[in-house]
C-alpha cells in the first residue's frame, strides 16, 4: 500500500464572503488570535506526517507565498534585537514542509482546481484539506482519516464528515453511508448542495478527504455541475458508486473561515482556550 504524502491545499477562492476585509488582504491570511488561518492548515498536515503541499492560489494571494518564506530584514532586526522567541517561531513556520504554489487562472470549481494538481501528485494517492475549513482539536483530522484509510487497505478514497443541521445540510452534500468498524463508513452515494427530497443523511464532507490519482481521470468526464463549476463531490460520487469511498467523522471542531461568522466564532473560541 502506497503511504500519503503529498496533500493540496484549494486556496484560490475569491473571499467574496469576508469582503471588504478580504480586498487586499487573501481570506486564508486572516488571523485566527495570532497566526493567519492557512498555518494552521498547513501544521496539520505535517502532525500527521506530511510534508509535500501545494497550495493552490490565483491572484492578489502573494501575502501567502511570503508567509511561508523567510524574511531576512526581519529576521536580522529581531535578531539583533535579542527576541529569540519570536525569532525561533517565525524560521519554523519557514521550514514547516516543503510548501510549493500554483496558479488557477481562472476560478473553476474545487474539481479544477484539484485537476490542476495533477502532476504534483502523479500516481499518489493524496490528501486534499480545503482551504476555508480549519479544523482543531487534539488530534490533527487529517491523521485520523490516514488511519481510516489504512484500515480500508489504501484501495480507495476516504472522505472527514460531519453530522450538520438540516437545514444547513442543503449548503454543502449529503452522503448515504453504511457503518464498518471503528467508526469507519461506507459511502454509497453523494450529492452535491441538494434539495431538501435528496437528503440521504446528515451527514455532510467538511473540508478534508483523501483520494487516489484515479480521481484526475473521473474529473476529466464529470460535467459541470453546482453554480457551473467542476465539483469535486461530483467527481468523488461516481467513484462512490463503484463502491471506493468510505467516511470517517473526525474529533477536531471545524470552523469555516470563508464566512464572518465562522471568522469571528474562530477567534472567539480559539483565544478563550
């Protein structure tokens, strides 16, 4: 079986939603208390043992790649200064993982913007931690599914879920699951944003899941789907019905970062702990 180690990051999205803080300054980059919201994505992958990403952006999203670099008059400035602390904390988040960028030119989908990865990650399976959905807790959500996906022999795709209210289960998917062992599920089918007589359960994908390099070949077929974009979910249903998708609910507690209220809910919580 063939172990994880590259993950993508979707990280192009306009920010439409957190608009006008999000103007100049890229969503992923607005601070929950301390450290902007893409570190925490990227510290939980290497937790759980990777260390190759891609980080998918387009434009105006500059503000990332420079987070992830050294700055060497600053460094220089703290150093001097004896703030060795601060000075430590910043070349760690350097040194994190090797951190590479690309460029969706135009907005697609999370589908095309997960196709665009597929030289990165050749005939790996890989895993996707999308960009709006910070996930904390004791364990990183992503090492839970690797152990999921372990358990289901490393042949197929493993989905982190999350039981929603029904009324909010139309803004995201619905899955129909069947319970294995050890909190692991089947996945029998999805759909993407349904309406209210398509809802198979409440259970819903949150911002993580772990797939095969056979996904690029089932994207390049799937038709456009919700808003006229290539939706991943779409893509990861076929291969659902081949019976090669299974779920696992993660522990952590996932804020969505792509809107105010999860923004503000984040920095609440996050800062009384």
């Amino acid at each position: 079986m063939k172990k994880v180690t590259k993950a993508i990051i979707p990280a192009a999205g306009l920010g439409t939603r957190m608009l006008p803080a999000s103007k100049a300054i890229p969503k992923e980059m607005l601070p929950i208390v301390d450290k902007p919201a893409i570190q925490y994505i990227v510290e939980e992958a290497v937790e759980a043992g990777i260390k190759d990403i891609l980080i998918i952006t387009n434009r105006g999203k500059g503000a990332m790649e420079d987070h992830f670099d050294h700055n060497f008059e600053l460094e220089y400035n703290l150093r001097q200064k004896g703030k060795d602390d601060i000075l430590k904390e910043l070349e760690g988040v350097a040194k994190l993982a090797n951190i590479t960028f690309l460029r969706q030119k135009e907005t697609g989908g999370l589908g095309d913007a997960v196709y665009k990865a597929k030289t990165f990650v050749g005939d790996e399976p890989f895993a996707v931690l999308y960009g709006d959905d910070v996930i904390i807790g004791e364990k990183p959500a992503i090492g839970e599914m690797l152990e999921a996906f372990e358990q289901s022999g490393g042949e197929g795709g493993v989905v982190g879920v999350k039981e929603v209210a029904a009324e909010q289960i139309v803004k995201y998917c619905t899955l129909d699951v069947t319970p294995l062992e050890n909190g692991v599920m089947k996945v029998n089918d999805m759909i993407e944003k349904p309406k209210p007589e398509q809802i198979m359960s409440l259970y819903a994908i949150l911002g993580r899941c772990i797939l095969q390099p056979e996904i690029f070949d089932v994207l390049e077929k799937t038709p456009k789907g919700a808003g006229g974009e290539l939706q991943l979910t779409d893509a990861m249903a076929t291969l659902a019905r081949e019976g090669k998708m299974y779920a696992i609910e993660y522990s952590g507690t996932r804020y969505d970062m792509g809107n105010k209220l999860g923004f503000l809910i984040a920095n609440i919580e996050h800062g009384l702990n």
